[in-house]
C-alpha cells in the first residue's frame, strides 16, 4: 500500500485544511 506518491488533490486540499483550522484554534488559545 505505498500510494503516497498518488495522492488525490482533495486530500492534500482536505490536510491543508485541516492544518489551518487546527492553527487558527491554537492561535486563538
């Protein structure tokens, strides 16, 4: 299972997403 090279745009979309809420909250604190 080595599809890390395959990666779809969403996902990587849905990590970066994910990383800037998640920076956003620690920011807030």
């Amino acid at each position: 299972m080595r599809r890390d090279i395959q990666v779809p745009e969403q996902a990587v979309a849905l990590i970066i997403r994910r990383n800037a809420l998640t920076d956003d909250c620690d920011n807030s604190l």
